[in-house]
C-alpha cells in the first residue's frame, strides 16, 4: 500500500505534467464534450487537473493498494474498475475521454465522447481515484507510448518527427530487415490485434521505419517521415474513420496522399498503439517503484 501523494507525485514528476502547461487536446475537447451534455466537470474534476487536464483527475482514499492500468475510459472499463477495486484504488489511463476512433471494416466512430456521470459518481462514491496523462507521456522517450511501441519492435531509434517545443512524439528508427507482410504480422501479434489498417506500398525489404503512437494520420508528418528514409510508418490510425466532415475530409486528404507514398502506412488501431505502454513499461516502473498491486484493463474490442 502506498500513499496516494507519493503515486501523484511520482507520476507528475516521471511525465514532467506541469512543464507542458494545458495539454493542447484536451483542453479543447473536455469542455466541449461535457458542456454538450452539461456536466459540471469544473466542480466535478480535481482543481489541478482543471487547469492542466493531466494528472490526478479524481481523488479517493488517501491510500493506494491497487493501481489499474487502462487507455480510454470506455464503459467496460470503467464498470470493470468499479465493480472489482478497493476504495483507494487508482486507474491510470492515457485519455480523460473516451475517442471513438471508427472501424477500419466496420463502423465509423463519433470522436470525443464524454463518461457517463453515473459512472463519474459511481467512482467518487466507491473513494475510487483516476489520473490521466495524455501528451507528456507521448513526449516521453524512456516510458512512453510512441517508446514503448519501439521497445516491442526492437528498434534503434535514430531520428525524430512530428516535433514541437515540448519534444517529438514520432521516432524514426531501425529495425531487422522484415517485409510488409511480416511485419503486419507482427504487429498483430504485438498489439493482439485481427488485423490491421493498411495502405501504400508492399516492400520485401524494410530496415527503417517511422513510430508514433495513437493518431498518425496526418499527411504533412508522413511526408516529414518519408523525406527520412522511412520504409513503413507505423501508427494508431492511418486515416480518420470520425463520422463527421472533419473525418471525412482528413480521410480524402490520406486518400490522395496513398496514390503518391512509398511507404508501407500501418496502423494498429489508436488504443491498442497507446495501451501497449501500459502493459510493459508502466506495468514495470509500477512494480520497481511503488508497493501496489498493478492490474490490467485492456480493451476487449480495440478498433472501436
């Protein structure tokens, strides 16, 4: 068991929360998606996290036992967290928002989407806690999402894109000679995917890649990656399957884009692409770091 400010503290302190200020994300969306279904979140939410939207979002008990690992704050996994953690207990997650992302084969999905405050209640009634870290731990090169899914590929990072003052969230890398083909496979088996979305050219030989983690699809950053060399580039999504005109104009924008791209585009769905960090790395630091009791969540559909 250990002290809820000791874990909130460590954790702010590994991702450098406060340096980036307002996540430029969510500081948009959060207000939006609860205003839509007038939710007072202001009242609702940690002050902090109101101002930063990372961190501890919501507190419980002031002592930790379980910490429970997850992505997006789906029903699932939020009715999971409930149902089986001790007051105290904390769900780390990557997102504050559940992202409905669409279905490469299937359905499109809404974006942004709000939790239900039933379940926001049932989780203040329970002394249950939630943080969330969304950009600082995609900027983050030792334990993050974009690190993690280099880590599981066994790739040498020797470059950066899709940079900003805060960092790059994509990696250019190395990996073993592979093809297409079987990188798709692997990537399958690393993300326990069905299968992934796929677009551009097949290659027998790739030996450099381009990584990041969740929402890859914007055609200025693969044309950055091209430009270094890269062969595949590996992502969440490679289009935007958002059901509504802002996700059908960036879906023709990749479309024209494909026509003309030498690379391998992959994805592997934005949830999996950002849970993976979750359970390896976060898994482990948790273990090494803290006297908590560290479970899992993942998602039982990851194209959603």
């Amino acid at each position: 068991m250990e002290p809820l400010g000791k874990v909130v503290s460590d954790l702010n302190e590994l991702f450098a929360v406060e340096k980036l200020g307002k996540d430029p994300t969510f500081s948009r969306f959060i207000p939006q998606a609860y205003e839509q279904v007038g939710f007072a979140w202001r009242e609702f939410f940690e002050e902090k996290f109101c101002g930063l939207f990372n961190g501890l979002m919501i507190k419980g008990n002031d002592h930790v036992s379980s910490v429970f690992l997850a992505v997006f704050p789906t029903e699932q996994v939020l009715c999971q967290f409930i149902e089986t953690g001790q007051p105290g207990d904390l769900l780390f997650m990557h997102h504050p928002l559940h992202m409905e992302c669409g279905d490469p084969r299937g359905q499109w999905g809404r974006g942004f989407v709000p939790i239900d405050p039933k379940l926001l209640h049932a989780i203040k009634e329970r002394r249950l806690s939630v943080y969330t870290c969304h950009l600082p731990m995609d900027y983050n090169e030792r334990i993050g999402t974009t690190a993690a899914m280099c880590e599981a590929l066994g790739a040498k990072r020797i470059g950066d894109f899709y940079s900003d003052e805060h960092g790059s969230v994509g990696a250019i890398c190395e990996i073993p000679e592979t093809s297409t083909d079987q990188l798709c496979d692997r990537l399958k088996e690393i993300f326990q995917i069905p299968y992934v979305d796929f677009e551009g050219k097949h290659h027998d030989r790739i030996r450099t890649v381009a990584v990041v983690a969740g929402c890859g699809d914007v055609v200025d950053r693969m044309k950055e990656a091209e430009s270094k060399g890269a062969q595949a580039y590996i992502t969440g999504e490679i289009h935007c399957h958002i059901d509504n005109d802002y996700g059908r104009t960036r879906f023709e924008m990749m479309m024209e884009y494909v026509r003309t791209t030498s690379m391998s585009l992959i994805g592997v769905s934005h949830a999996a692409s950002e849970y993976l960090v979750k359970k390896t790395q976060m898994k482990n630091w948790f273990n090494e770091h803290h006297d908590v009791q560290v479970k899992l969540i993942p998602q039982h559909k990851w194209w959603l």
